[in-house]
C-alpha cells in the first residue's frame, strides 16, 4: 500500500464541482481583486472564528506581520519591544516579530502538550514585553486561563498564531461562560488578534497563498486593511508605507467553498486521530497528550521518537557547542522514517530545526545582545529530534489509517 503523507489531488477532489463553479464564477465576473468574493469569505470567516472582523490577505506570515506593524502603527508597541513566543514553533512567527524589529523571546514548550509552558512566561515578562503570541501549532489548543490571566495582569496584547487551527476551541468556564453566554470560543476568537494561513495543505486551504487576520479592535482591523493594500484606506492617499498583500476573488471563492465543509472535514480529521491514539502501541513511540476533540483539530499528528544519540543534555547548558547544534541528527526517529518510507507510508518532520538554531538567526541584530547562537533549549532542540508527523487528512481510508498502525507497530528500532 502507498500512503502519500498528504494528497492535496484527493483534497481538491472532494469538492471539486463546487469548486470549479466558484473559480468559473470569478474567471466569467470579470473583477479579480477587492470584490463581492472577499467580502463574503471575510463575512463568513469572522462570523465562523466568532470575530467582528476578517480582513483577508495574501498569506498567512503577512496576517502576523501585519497584526505586529499595526501596533507599532498605533503607538501600542515600538521596535525594541519584546513579544514572548514559544521556542518551537514554525519560523513565520518569529519572522513576524523580527520583521517589525521586536524581540522574540523564547518560551520553551511543555513536552507532554508541546505547547508553550505556561508556567514559564511569567518569569521572562519584562518592562519592555507588549504581547504574548501562542501558537495552536498541529492544530493544539495553547490557549490557557493561565495565559489570558497574564495578559490582564501586565497589560500584554495576545496574539493568536492560529496558521494551523481553524476550527479549534477553548471551552469557556464559570463567570466567563455566563458572561459570554457561549460554551465555547474559537481559536483565532481568543485574544486581540489572530493570524491565519490559507497555505494549501492547511486545515483550510486555498488553491495557493492566502491569509487573514481576524479581531474585535477597529482601529486595528482599519490599520491592517490599509496595510495590506500599499497602505492606502482611500485611494491614491497613502497613510502608510504598506505592501501589496491582498487575498485574490478566486483564492477567496475557494476559501468560502471550503469553509462550509471545514467541521465535517475536522470531524474526520479527529476520527483518524482517535484510531491512532487507540491502536499505536509501540514502546519506541510517545504520542503526545490527548486533548479533548474541542482542542485539536489535528492539523498534524505528531508522534515522539525517542532519540538514542548522546544527548545535549549532557553538554554545558548555556553555551551552544556549534551554532547549528546537531539538530536532525537523530539516528532512531530517522530510522523509523525511512522505515515508514520503505513500506510506503508518507512522513514529514515538524520541524528539523528550531528557530533559535536557524542561520538567520545566528547573528541577528535586533536581539540586542541577546544572539541565539549560543542559546540552548533543549525540549525545543528534543522535540525537533524527536518528532515525526504521521499520514493525517479528511481524504484517507480507514483501511490506509490500519496499514499505518500496523507498521508502525511492528517496528523493532531498526
Ligand atoms: C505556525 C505557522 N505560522 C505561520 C505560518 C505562515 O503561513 P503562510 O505559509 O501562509 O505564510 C505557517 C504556515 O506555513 C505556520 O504553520
């Protein structure tokens, strides 16, 4: 059997009629940027995040771009600020921040959640921090009480990297239910700002970039529709100096098309997740902690695989051996890689390399002082060794989801 690790063919597929008659309905209108197609997708897509707006845009490192560059715009936040972030998400968060020259500063991830340790924030909270930015990364809730707490306390913005999650809750409790009147809020819903990306194989995925950034705030959502569209609310006046970074009619045509398919596709999405949880018994492979169904819409399925290198663990914490680490070089996770590869099952990691240990971060001036090349964080640097994303999308059999447990059950680590 061959198991692709995601077949955007077999996505695109599914709802191919509708989607040919959206795409056709913009080739024949005529109008191909800024129309009726935007409006609807932003209307539907902030009313389905649980947002007043939705601004669209061309992909999902813009919508955080923007989000940051409208505050500094507002005079909430200046460079040189800080944002604290977790230590093991992809690169566009942080190129978000380093974009708007803002400090990321690194928050390891808790190894059983692989979310960023909440109780780790609080601690690196300076005088110069102005926002918190969790990551529902694999599609894994990060939001905590914990986290929105903080926020109140030290007067932080929280922005919601929401890239991977469309469609994920957070369940609200006590006076805050009763307040809101709603059992649950979305991810994207849960902070100040929230961006999204529209990348192919996303949870929502357009037929090539695209972005949003969803809010309640106003005078933000008004400073990011002018940014991403040269910086101009009128035409031909320019408030800022933005770019060209709009969402097309046809991506958001496709967009709409897919949105209203987006829970049934979750729900499937979550019965594959259920099936490996249930049945991947192999005493070489940690799955990490299930989640109720609300708080992971399985984005990714990511297993652990321990690594039997001689760790860095035993090397001096505080100083990085060689700027580039020996991150990927996990013998037994790769091992089991092209294991799976061999028997025609499809992997992916997420992802290699952290972001502290990226080249472009080596020698990287606006940390000030603060260079990541000698900075060791070893459950970032573990997780990046360690994990292996497994075969996870709506369009697998349950007879391609079986082949793959039992495989991986019969791996001996070698
Ligand atoms: C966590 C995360 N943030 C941001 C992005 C950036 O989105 P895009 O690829 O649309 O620029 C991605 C996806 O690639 C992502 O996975």
């Amino acid at each position: 059997m061959k198991i692709p690790f995601l077949s955007l063919h077999d996505i695109t597929a599914k709802y191919r009629d509708e989607i040919h008659k959206a795409v056709l309905r913009v080739v024949d209108s005529g109008w191909y940027l800024q129309g009726k197609e935007n409006e609807q997708f932003e209307q539907h897509y902030a009313e389905y995040i649980g947002t007043k707006h939705c601004i669209g845009c061309a992909n999902g490192l813009d919508a955080l771009i923007w989000i940051f560059r409208a505050y500094i715009e507002m005079g909430v936040m200046w460079p040189g600020d800080e944002v604290i972030v977790p230590a093991n998400t992809y690169i566009a968060t942080i190129l978000a921040i380093t974009e708007n020259n803002l400090v990321p500063v690194l928050v390891e991830p808790n190894p059983e959640t692989l979310q960023i340790d909440d109780s780790l924030i609080e601690e690196r909270i300076t005088e110069r921090t102005k926002a918190i930015c969790i990551v529902h990364l694999y599609g894994r809730l990060a939001y905590t009480e914990k986290i929105g707490e903080l926020c109140k306390k030290y007067n932080l913005k929280l922005v919601e990297d929401n890239a991977q999650a469309h469609g994920c809750k957070f369940e609200v409790k006590g006076e805050r239910r009763e307040a809101k009147g709603k059992e649950y809020k979305r991810t994207g819903s849960l902070g100040d700002a929230a961006g999204h990306s529209f990348y192919p194989g996303k949870n929502l995925g357009a037929l090539g970039d695209g972005g949003a950034v969803t809010t309640d705030d106003d005078e933000l959502a008004a400073a990011i529709r002018a940014l991403a569209n040269y910086g101009s609310q009128k035409k031909y006046v320019f408030k800022y100096t933005g770019r060209n970074s709009r969402l097309d009619e046809i991506q958001a045509a496709v967009l709409d098309v897919k949105l209203r398919h987006l829970d049934e596709d979750t729900r499937l999405r979550q019965q594959i997740a259920a099936y490996y949880y249930d049945n991947i018994n192999n005493p070489l492979i940690t799955l990490p902690k299930r989640l109720p169904d609300i708080e992971n819409v399985y984005h990714l399925f990511p297993i652990l695989v321990k690594n039997t290198l001689p760790f860095r663990e035993e090397k001096e914490v505080g100083l990085h051996p060689s700027p580039l680490g020996d991150c990927g070089a996990s013998s037994l996770r790769d091992k089991l890689q092209s294991y799976l590869a061999e028997n025609g099952v499809g992997t992916v990691i997420h992802y290699p390399i952290p972001p502290h240990l990226q080249e472009c971060y080596l020698k990287y001036p606006f940390l000030q002082g603060r260079e990541w090349e000698r900075l060791i964080l070893p459950i970032s640097e573990q997780i990046a060794d360690e994990e292996l994303s497994l075969p996870m999308s709506p369009t697998m059999t349950m007879e391609q989801v079986e082949y793959v447990v039992s495989v991986l059950n019969e791996w001996k680590g070698e």
